[in-house]
C-alpha cells in the first residue's frame, strides 16, 4: 500500500534513524486540554434585560437532529438565566469581537451591563426570546433539552433551533465563506485568529483531477 508522505517539519530533530519516533510526550495528570476550542459568546436572558458570558466548553453533540451543548458553572449569573428560560443564543466570535468576548468572561452580569461596556448590540432572535449579538457572523438559536451534572460544570444539551448568518459571508450560490469572518480560536489561554486554509474535508483521499465543490 502506498504511504501519504507526510511533513514533519516541527519534528525533525526528534526522527531516529528508523523515522519511527517523531514526538516525545510528557505524561501529564487528566485536564481539559482540547485546543483549539471556540471562545464562544453565549448570550440569554431577555431583549429588555440581556446578558453573554463566554464559553469555551462548547461543541456538536449529534448531526440529526442537530444538537449542542455549553458546559456551565452553577455559580455564573447565566446559569439560571439559561435553565428557567431554557434557551441561550451561542454567537461565534472574531478577532472584531474578542475583547468584548474576554470582557464577557471575566465580569459577570450580576454587576455589570455587559451590553452597554463592550459595545455589543442585543438583536432580535427569530425563535428564542434571548437576544442574538449583531456583531457576531453566526448565531445558533438553542433550546435546552437536558441539564447533566457532571462536576464543577453543568452541561446544557440543547437542540439547536435555528441559525442565523450575516448574509455578507453568503456568496451568490449560497455558500457560506466562514473564512472570511476573522473567526476566534481559544487555546491554553490565549485567542487566535484562524489562519491559513491547509485543506478541505476529504482532502487526502481525492482524486487530483476532480473538482472538490
Ligand atoms: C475564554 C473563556 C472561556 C470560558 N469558558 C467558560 C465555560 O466554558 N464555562 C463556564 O462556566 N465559564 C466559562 N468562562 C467564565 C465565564 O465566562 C465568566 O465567569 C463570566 O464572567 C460569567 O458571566 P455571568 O456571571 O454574567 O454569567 C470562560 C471565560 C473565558 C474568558
């Protein structure tokens, strides 16, 4: 069977002879140590009275039908905001909005209007009662199926109900360009802005000469 040649570039000083030994790793104890993960803006509450907080235990769940979760301390202010409503707008966010995301994740909405201080504009949702952030290119409109304790978070599951794109990413076939948004990643405590395109899904496996759409 014919190999996939494969760059090693960042680990050349590790390769023995043998090219058999690429990556020496240092056993650390369990942690949450995913990266990169998104910095998600998570708004609830109400259009009158609206709050977001950041989350970065955040992910897909299931396809059909499409279902989230946020993992949630039962200390944050958020918290039950989001289980008496049982709903909360996950809005990506990008390197325009990563200071206002920070801000969302280290000053809570029992205190402060969260809104006001960052500049971010509640909108509208077209489903949930909570409000989405105008700023962010993608909102996922989310209604809580099941609440799991798992230790020092809670998981909200929740189906997500609706998505709501900024139409300025959609090109004229209806394709959404996620790249051109500036979207955030959040690894090890710190932000980044996604870079540089190095491939497409399926990528290793098609034929050259036809055309991936
Ligand atoms: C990058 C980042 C990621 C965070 N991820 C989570 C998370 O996944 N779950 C959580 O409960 N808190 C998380 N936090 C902390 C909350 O966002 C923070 O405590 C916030 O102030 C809570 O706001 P609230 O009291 O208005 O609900 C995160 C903070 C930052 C900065």
């Amino acid at each position: 069977m014919k190999q996939l040649k494969m760059i090693y570039a960042f680990y050349d000083k590790n390769i023995n002879e043998n090219g058999d030994e690429f990556l020496q790793k240092i056993s650390w104890k369990g942690g949450a140590l995913i990266a990169p993960i998104p910095p998600a803006l998570v708004s609830c509450g109400t259009m009158e009275k609206p709050n977001a907080l950041t989350i970065a235990w955040t992910g897909i769940l299931n396809t059909i039908p499409p279902k989230t979760y946020i993992s949630v301390r039962p200390t944050r202010y958020s918290y039950d905001l989001i289980k008496s409503s049982g709903e909360f707008v996950i809005n990506l966010t990008t390197s325009a909005i990563i200071k206002a995301a920070d801000f969302c994740g280290v000053r809570s909405g029992r205190n402060v209007d969260k809104f006001a201080l960052t500049g971010l504009i509640p909108e509208k949702a077209s489903i949930v009662a909570c409000p989405m952030i105008k700023q962010s290119p993608v909102s996922l409109e989310c209604r809580v199926s099941d609440i799991v304790s798992l230790g020092s978070h809670d998981m909200f599951i929740a189906d997500i109900i609706a998505v709501n794109v900024d139409e300025q990413f959609i090109d004229k076939e209806g394709k959404l360009h996620l790249d051109k948004c500036g979207l955030a990643a959040f690894a090890h405590g710190e932000y980044f802005e996604l870079g540089k395109k190095i491939g497409t899904f399926g990528f290793s496996v098609r034929k050259k000469n036809k055309k991936h759409k």
